[in-house]
C-alpha cells in the first residue's frame, strides 16, 4: 500500500507523480523477480476510499489494465480495478500485499472506459476510486458478491445462468412520418458525421427532435456502431422508450436495447451492463449514470434535453453526464447530439462560437401551431385562491369544449406554512431554518412535514405560543389548488400528479395513463408533469407561483425559469388548435416573460449572455464551490476561512492563484438542515486550465484541514447551484 505524501512535504513534484499514476497503461510490463526468485507483477489498484492515493499489490500471474481484483485493504477485502501495471512498486516490495483473487467474469474494463474514470477523475477533484467504483453495477463491485459456496463463478455467471427474461420487443411501429426539410438537414449532417463533432439540435417544442435521434441513431446502427441515448429521466418518459423499441430494434434485432437507471434492481442493472459490454446491446437508454457504461462500438450519443439540471449528479462525484457526454465523444472520436427546446446557455454558447454545428427545428412537426402565450398582471386583479379571473374563464371555456388544461404549480403539498394571525408564530421545522409544509388528508391525516429534511409533526389545534385557535396557511400547493379547483369546478375529473401523489410505484405511470386515456379533464403537477409528455387533448397550461423562481437568489433562476416555462408550455396544445399558456404573473415586464411571450429563445439567450459576460459569469468564467457542513456554522466557516488562506500561506503549490478568485466565505440561504449547519465559498476563475490546477493542489490539502476543524466538506466543479 502506499498513501500519497501529506500536503506538508508536498511539491510540485508530488503532484506530477499523482497525474503520471492516473495516466493508464495498457500492456502488463516485463516480469520482475521477487526476493525469493519467484516471477511477480505489480499491479496498480484504484479503491473506492477517500484517499488521494493508488494502491500496489502483487499477483503470481499478468493481470490486464481494467481487471477487477478482490485485495486486503487494512482488515477489509475490498474490489478493486487495476489501473497500471508498473515496473517496480511504489513501495519497499516487502511491504506490499498480495491480491486475493482476479475477478475475470468480466472482460477487463476496456481502455477508453479507464481514460473517461481517470478524466472525471481529475476534472471533479476525487480520488480515482471513487470514480470507477461507484460506477460499476453494485453486484460487479460488493466483494459479498465472490464469497460463499452460492456465489460460486460471482454474479455474472450466476446472472447467465438463470433464464434469460423474455424481451418485450419488438413492438408493432406506427409507420414513420415523413421528415420535413428541417429535420431532414440535421439527421443527414449528423449521419454524415465523420470523426468528432458536437451538434446542438435546437428544436422548440413538439418540433420533432425524436425522429432526428431516430434516423441519426438508425444511421449509426447500420454502420455496426452502438449508440448511447441519454435522457433526464426515465420513468417520465415510457414514450420514448417505446418508439426505440419498435424502430431501432427492429433493424438491430430484439434483446438488443439496454436500459439503465438508478430505479433498477442490482441484478437488472448488471444485465443491462453486462450486455451492453459484451456487445449484445446495440441501444443504451439510460439516465446520467448510463454515461459510465462501456460500450466497445459506441459510435454515437445522443443527450436528450441536454439543459436538464438531472443530468449533474448531487452527491458523491458531481459529474455532469452532459458535459462528460461531450469529453467522451471527443476522446472517443465520434459525434455527439445535444438537444433541447431551450438549451443551456453553455451549450448555446458554444454554437454561437462555432465550437458546436447547430441545426434548428423551428415549427412544430405537425400542423399545429406553438401555443400562444399570455401573460396576466396579478397587481391590480381581484385574485382567489391564486387563480385571475381570466384563468378561471379560460379553464371553464376549455371544459365546455371537452379540452384537458393543466395547471402547473412547482410546490407540493397545501400551504408552504402554517401561521398565527394574532401573534406571528409561524411553523418552523425545529431541524432546519425552514417552515414545514402543510399536507392535507389522506391516509395520514393533516400533518406538517419539513421538505429539506423530512421532519413530520401533527398540526397544532391552537398557536403553541398564543393558544389562538386560529392558524391560517399561508400561500398554496398543488394540493390547495386541487381543492379550489373542485370548488370551482365540481363536475370536472381532477387529477394531481406531484412526488407525494406518485409514491408508491407504478402510480405515476397509472395516472399518466388516466389523462392519456381522457379520464382526466383537469390536471395539477408541479415540475413532474412539465417534461417529455405527449398529451394529445390538452389544450390549456396555467402557470401559479412562476415569480417565486424568478426570485431565486441562483444566478441560473431565469434561465431555469425560462426553460421550465417552455416546456410547460410546450405540453399544450400539441395536437389540438388553439392551445393557450396562461402566466400569472407581477412582474410581466421581466425579459423571461417578454421572451416567453414570444417564443423566443435565441432572444433570451443573447440577453442573458450579454448579462453573464458583463459581470463576469459562467460561460465566461469557470467556478468551484466548496461547502462545508458541521454542528456549528463557525466551525465551517472557520474551516472555510483557512482554506481560503492555503494559497497566501503555500504560494509554491499554488502558482495559478493569481488568475484565482476566492470569495468570502459565506453560510448557506437554507443554513441549518438536520441540524446540520452548512456554510459555503466560490472560487472563480476565467481561466479553466488555471482554475483546475488550483483546484488540484487546493484538494490534496482539503482533507487533513477538514479533519482538523472536524467538518465534513465537499468541492464541485461546475456547480450548478450557488
Ligand atoms: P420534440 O421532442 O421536439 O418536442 P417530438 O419528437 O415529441 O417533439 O415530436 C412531436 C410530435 O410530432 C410527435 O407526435 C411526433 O410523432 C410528430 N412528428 C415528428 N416528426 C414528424 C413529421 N415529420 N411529420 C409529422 N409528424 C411528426
Ligand atoms: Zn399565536
Ligand atoms: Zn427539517
């Protein structure tokens, strides 16, 4: 074993022996004799600890770059992926351990696969086993797996063993539409793609970008390659999944479609890996996680909504599946599709620079047109309940003419809280500088339930500090606009769809399939209903509460906003005339609902562009953000405070920290959740290369501080939310 040097001895030499460790070798070196004379190999080995640091062991036989190996690790067996097969070990050779067992049910990890991890790696600052590990299927990672008479041969044979299931596919294809020129341009330049090359298919909404990554993806498959489609969610999306059953399937054949989510069973997720690997599987349909899948032939990606914020991971290593897509197809050689109706200002920027070919789709596919949108002035409206009167017309209009609406509210439950109109006294949850949220009926009863932290407490019948009975809630959810609306309209089917309504499994399809089979007139969603859906009767779109975002303290709520409205929008009106987004709104000036008014996003992003290169903001700039979390908000920012001061203190490590900027360390808006306190510092730079060097040097001193200050801490690159 060997530990990398503390960040007191380190030095600039220190540093390029880590990078050189992570550069991968392919071949096994020449043998070496051991002391008694004995042929050994020394292999290299990444394990998923929080440790910046490479591990030696020795094995009697060669064992390929890739290999998974079973080692000690202290008094632990641990799996491991061997990443080098060096000459001699890092280490006095009588130290190092031997490796317990080469796990070769697999083919070792191929080396495109090894670069991506080492890639991720480096550019999110975490050890490289904390990489690769986590993005293996559980079963090819638990050492539990390999031990035991019942897991002789490990999963995977266990897994061949069984039945294979009967596939699904394929299923019986409408006959394909016909491309229109639009589409026709980008799926020809996109199939005729030689080598590497990132398209942005920028396409409103219901402008038919689903055929374009069908014949992109048709194309490729008829080349012999595998294609790599990305989506923000799955589950929300059985559509999708379906056309490429029936029309990619059918010409690659069945079984040959792979799915992956983080929604599947250990056992499903192997499957998917394992057939993707060997080749079996032509098409991967998967969320971000799915970008790890090794894929031998892969020869084209494509990234569905390339904007959505799901595809950034949240915790462990915060990738980003999208910007991770890009490298991949570049080291790889091959294109990569990005689209969206509404894509990210990076992306756009990109195109804008000529880094990205872009291709537009800027009517929708059939003969229907966008809807139109209208914005209504809440200032001076007699509102109830949250609804204008103009809404509450325009709902009833649509049901006389047998039309769906929906109103879209992204905030579950009844009220945001629960407040005492004689003394102030307002619900707080005793966990979190939060309210807790009013929930409504059901099986378990009115209950007020904190969002952050999943506190739950019964509603108090009297103000707990006044005694007076009389506690209103405050502002609405989907719940509360659930129940207006079956004030308002008694006779109409009312369906909500929020994550409390689809909890258990399988609900939210049973009830997606209710409003696609028009026993629903009237639906209330927040952000779940906004993405991917075909509603075929809808005619109207409410929007409540968009101000809210607007508002957000995040430098990316407008663009957010502006996306979310879109889609929204974009789920109106799809197949019947004269559909109609209504937003309410106090500030209808604001250039998001200007731009919205219009359709127009290439508008909205020259805006927001200018305004992000004026001050300063990514894309212009490139930025990391360190949170630290402890029981005492001084501890972490106190912790943050030092780390502030490494490079003054270490200028020899850190010679980019000229071009670096390092703000003050400041606490979280939500600052205490689970009483846990959280405080936070932005580092900024203009200069990516410059920015990851600091960060590189700036991590390996990280964890002996945060020990010292006792505080957990993490840093991400590319944070999308400050
Ligand atoms: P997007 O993903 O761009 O929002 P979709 O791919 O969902 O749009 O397409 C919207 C609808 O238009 C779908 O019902 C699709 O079958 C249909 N469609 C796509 N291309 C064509 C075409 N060339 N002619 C007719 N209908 C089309
Ligand atoms: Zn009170
Ligand atoms: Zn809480």
């Amino acid at each position: 074993m060997r530990l990398l040097p503390t960040f007191a001895t380190l030095s600039k030499n220190s540093l390029e022996v880590l990078m050189s460790e992570i550069s991968v070798v392919d071949t096994p070196s020449s043998d070496s004799l051991n002391l008694r004379g004995q042929t050994v190999f020394w292999l290299r080995v990444a394990l998923d600890v929080p440790l910046q640091a490479l591990f030696d062991y020795r094995a009697a036989v060669p064992v390929p770059v890739g290999s998974r190996v079973i080692v000690p690790f202290g008094r632990r067996k641990l799996v491991g992926v061997v990443v080098a097969v060096p000459a001699e070990p890092a280490l006095d050779s009588r130290q190092i351990k031997d490796v317990d067992q080469v796990l070769d049910d697999t083919p070792p990890m191929p080396s495109d696969w090894l670069r991506l991890a080492s890639f991720a790696a480096k550019y999110y600052q975490r050890p490289l086993g904390e990489v690769m590990l986590p993005a293996l299927p559980p079963s090819l990672r638990k050492v539990t797996a390999y031990q035991g008479k019942r897991s002789a041969g490990g999963p995977v044979q266990r897994m061949d063993r069984r039945k294979a299931k009967n596939t699904l596919e394929p299923v019986n294809a409408d006959s394909p539409p016909e491309l229109n020129s639009e589409q026709l341009a980008a799926a020809h330049a996109i199939a005729a793609t030689q080598g590497h090359k990132a398209t942005l298919l920028y396409g409103v909404t219901g402008s038919g970008k689903t055929e374009v990554y069908l014949h992109a993806a048709q194309a490729a498959l008829a080349r012999g390659h595998q294609v790599l489609f990305l989506v923000p969610e799955i589950n929300l999306t059985p559509q999708l999944e379906a056309s490429l059953r029936a029309r990619l399937t059918g010409l690659a054949g069945p079984g040959t479609l792979a799915v992956m989510h983080s929604g599947l069973a250990d056992g499903e997720r192997l499957q998917a890996w394992t057939s993707v690997q060997r080749g079996k599987a032509r098409i991967l349909l998967g969320t971000r996680l799915a970008i790890f899948a090794p894929m031998p032939d892969l020869g084209l990606i494509i990234v569905d909504e390339e904007h959505d914020t799901s595809y950034k991971q949240q915790d462990g290593l915060r990738y980003s599946a999208r910007d991770l897509a890009v490298w991949r197809a570049r080291d790889r050689n091959i294109p990569v599709v990005l689209g969206s109706a509404t894509p990210s200002l990076e992306s756009w920027n990109h195109a804008e620079r000529g880094h990205y070919q872009r291709y537009t789709l800027a009517r929708r596919a059939r003969e229907v047109e966008l809807p139109k949108v209208r914005l209504v002035d809440t200032r001076r409206l007699a509102m109830k309940e949250g609804f204008s009167p103009h809404l509450v017309t325009a709902l009833g209009e649509r049901l006389e003419r047998g039309e769906q609406s929906l109103i879209f509210i992204n905030r579950r439950g009844y009220a945001p809280v629960l407040n005492c109109a004689s003394c102030g006294w307002v619900s707080n949850c005793p966990r979190c500088t939060a309210y807790t949220v009013l929930h409504r009926g059901g099986a378990r009863h009115n209950h007020l339930q904190c969002h952050h932290c999943g506190y739950q407490a019964r509603v108090p019948r009297a103000c707990p500090d006044c005694g007076d009975q009389d506690l209103k809630p405050m502002g609405r959810g989907t719940q509360r606009v659930e129940e207006h609306l079956a004030e308002l309209f008694p006779e109409a089917r009312i369906a909500r769809i929020d994550a409390d309504s689809t909890r258990l499994k399988g609900s939210a399809a049973a009830l997606f399939a209710k409003v696609h089979a028009g026993e629903v007139d009237l639906l209330v969603g927040t952000q779940m209903v906004a993405k991917g859906h075909d509603f075929a009767n809808l005619g109207l779109v409410g929007v409540l509460n968009a101000d809210a975002m607007l508002f957000a303290q995040d430098f990316r709520a407008p663009e957010r906003l502006f996306a979310q409205l879109m889609q929204v929008a974009g789920r109106a009106g799809r197949h019947v005339t004269g559909g109609e987004v209504i937003i309410q709104t106090d500030y209808p000036e604001q250039p998001v609902y200007q731009a919205l008014l219009k359709h127009d996003y290439p508008g909205f992003a020259e805006y927001g562009l200018a305004e992000r290169e004026a001050v300063g903001l990514p894309p212009y700039a490139f930025q990391a953000l360190l949170t630290a979390e402890s029981r005492e908000l001084s501890a972490a920012l106190a912790f943050l405070t030092q780390a502030r001061l490494l490079p003054t203190q270490h200028p020899q490590c850190f010679p980019t920290a000229s071009v670096i900027t390092l703000y003050d360390p400041v606490p979280l808006r939500v600052v205490r959740v689970a009483n846990i306190e959280r405080a936070q510092l932005l580092v900024e730079s203009a200069n990516r290369p410059a920015l990851q060097a600091f960060l590189t040097a700036w991590s390996l001193a990280l964890g002996d501080l945060a020990r010292e200050f006792r505080v957990r801490y993490n840093l991400e690159v590319d944070p999308l939310e400050i």
